[in-house]
C-alpha cells in the first residue's frame, strides 16, 4: 500500500500574549525540509563508471534517465538487474526497486541469426519483456528443442521472426507467434544479444531457478506503474508473495511469458473481490488487452483463494 507521506496539520488555536519589552519574540518554527528526490545508483552492466539516476516513474522513464545518465539511447537498453551485472534472470529488474538497490543496465550487443526445423509442438522458451518494446528469452528449458540450439541464450532480444520485426511487440504477443509457427516447418530468429564485458564470460545459462515475487531490501519498494507516478509502498505480504508467484507460474503454463510485474498487477486486481466475476470485471478493466482465457481466469482466482487460505507453499 502506498505510505501516507503527507504531514498532519494541527489545528490547534493559541492565545496571544502582550509580551514584556524585555522579551523577545520566539523564532519561528523551522520550515519543514522539501521531500527526499530518490536517488539509486546504476551502471552499465558491461562495464562504465558509476551514474544516478532519479525522477522516474515506470520503465521507459527509467531507461531515458539511464540513457541520459550515460549518454545512450534509451532503445539500446534491454532489460536491467538488481545488484548484479550478470545476465541473472533471478535479479531482474520488475515493478519494484529496493530503496537500496544497485541497478545495472544491459545494453544491445551482438546480433546473430538461427534458423531452426519446429520439429516439436513446443519450443522450450519462456518469454518476458522490459515494458517499453524489447521482448527477451528468459529462460530455456532443459532437453527442449532450442536448449539444443546452442546459438540461442537466456538474455537474448528477439528481434525478428522469419524477417517479421517485432521488437515493437509485447512478450505475450512474440511468445503466441512462436507457438503458432507449424510444426516441421523450418524458421528463422534473428537475436541480439547482451552487451559483454572484457572479462572471463559465464558459461551459458538456461534460466537457473525461478525468481521470488521480491526483488527488494528493506521494508519500502518503488512500485513502478506502467500508468501514474510511482509509489512508495510497503513489500507485499507474504500471502501476497505467494499469490504472485503462482500467477506467474500460471502466465508461462498458459501463454509461455513470465512476467513478476504483471502477476503483481493481476494479484492486485483481485484485492477485495469477493467472487469470480468481479474479477474477471477487473481484469477487463485494467488488463484487457492481454485477453486471458477463461480457463487462466478461474485457475488464478483458485491460487489466490488457495493463498490466502494458507494452501500454496
């Protein structure tokens, strides 16, 4: 929930007292300081000097005071980690930010090409995006047909299918045209991978373990919107957490996306709703867009119900 910030003004009335001339007036009270602007340190995750960056609100905010603190284009950024300049899906950057955390920004490095025979119904990958049009692999599941692919890596933006751009696409959008891709037939991906460092490279990464619905220290989070300012809010409850995770879960089973911030904002609709249709109301009113199946629907409002009874683990 967002803090009240606001100071409570007191009404309280004072009488006034004639004062004796050798009595001096009080000084008048201190004004009160203006609000701390948050400031969170960051650099580019393969290497620069140590910027700030303050005064955002969402994602594509971030990433154009990024590009001003290093002087880039706010397009050249993929995708941020927290506390870790290694492409650690683990420690991506989502809806909140810890007041303490060390933001570290991945940058469009090499571009490849891989075409690729759909010999199986299913791919092996898991898509996300960064929020602002950049679509990327996060996770290769182990034995699938692209972990057999080798040019193909956890961190890559997917740039083009079978020469169609979609780097203005959504995760969901790029991840319904990869499952729609028939079966036997041969296509192609061209990629651009993260920018790396001049150092010893990490061996290739199929995703590791799943993230946490938290990716914060401290009590307090800046909740980044997609829509309206920003806000300071207390972490999410570990029922929260909890529910958050499931949905999650259940966005890759039905539309191979994995998505913390969305599964946030789908958890929060669903706050206070006391059946199935007023959450479905919701959805349509704040997710609409994305139009999830009836069957996703009901499985989400079970996991939350399943949550808050103390049922998930």
């Amino acid at each position: 929930m967002p803090l009240g910030l606001r100071s409570k003004k007191k009404d309280k009335s004072k009488e006034t007292f004639k004062l004796v001339e050798s009595e001096a007036p009080s000084p008048a009270p201190a004004a009160a300081p203006a609000p701390t602007r948050l400031q969170f340190h960051a650099q580019l995750a393969h290497g620069s000097p140590t910027g700030r960056v303050e005064g955002f609100g969402s994602a594509r905010e971030l990433y154009g005071r990024i590009g001003q603190a290093f002087g880039i284009d706010p397009q050249q950024i993929m995708f941020c980690t927290l506390n870790t300049y290694k492409v650690d899906m683990d420690k991506l950057l989502g809806a909140q930010i810890g007041l303490e955390d060390f933001i570290f920004a991945h940058v469009k490095g090499q571009r490849k090409e891989v075409e690729v025979l759909k010999s199986e119904d299913l791919l092996g990958l898991t898509i996300t995006d960064n929020g602002t049009g950049c679509a990327f692999i996060k996770r290769i599941k182990e034995g699938s047909l692209m972990d057999q692919t080798k040019t193909v890596c956890v961190g890559d933006h997917i740039e083009t299918i079978n020469g169609k751009n979609v780097s203005d696409c959504r995760h969901y959008e790029v991840a319904r045209m990869l499952k729609d891709l028939q079966k036997g037939q041969l296509f192609k991906l061209e990629l651009i991978e993260p920018m790396k460092a001049f150092e010893k490279l990490e061996p290739r990464s199929k995703g590791g373990a799943l993230p946490e619905a938290k990716i914060s220290r401290g009590r307090e989070t800046l909740r980044l919107r997609a829509k309206g300012s920003a806000t300071l809010e207390e972490m999410p409850t570990e029922v929260e957490e909890k529910a958050i995770k499931k949905v999650d879960e259940l966005l890759e089973t039905y539309m191979g996306i994995r998505d913390i911030e969305l599964a946030a904002t789908i958890v929060e609709a669903g706050r206070d709703k006391g059946n199935p249709d007023e959450f479905t109301v919701a959805l349509d009113e704040t997710l609409g867009d994305f139009a999830f199946p009836d069957e996703f629907v009901f499985d989400v409002w079970g996991a939350m119900g399943d949550a808050r009874q103390g049922r998930l683990q």
